[in-house]
C-alpha cells in the first residue's frame, strides 16, 4: 500500500496567494480587496520563513 505524503504548503486553489506573514479569509474570493489578513501570531522561526519568502518573491520579480 502506498503511502500518500499531504503538502504543507497553503495552497488556495489556484488563485493568487497570499503575501508572507499573512493569511486566506474565509470566504472572500482569491486577490479581491480584503482576501489577506496578517497572521495574529508568528513564532522566530514563522518570522524567518515569512522574511526569506518576502525576500525570494522581490528577487523573481527583478526587485533589488
């Protein structure tokens, strides 16, 4: 029997993500107004995390 391994990455179906340090609304559709709230509370290493991915996004998009 194959083992099946879950992501545990936040995935909202395909539409836009939410930036580093925030989080998905329940209930409001993908990169509308309001979609994203910032998380209550991060650990050290959510913070990281979050500054690494920040980080990595500007250097896709040629920010520098």
């Amino acid at each position: 029997m194959a083992t099946v391994k879950k992501s545990t990455k936040n995935n909202t179906g395909g539409g836009q993500a939410c930036w580093p340090g925030f989080k998905r609304v329940p209930g409001t559709e993908a990169g509308s107004k309001g979609s994203c709230a910032p998380k209550a509370r991060k650990t050290g290493a959510e913070k990281r995390a979050d500054s690494r991915a920040a980080a990595a996004s500007k250097r896709e998009k040629g920010f520098e």
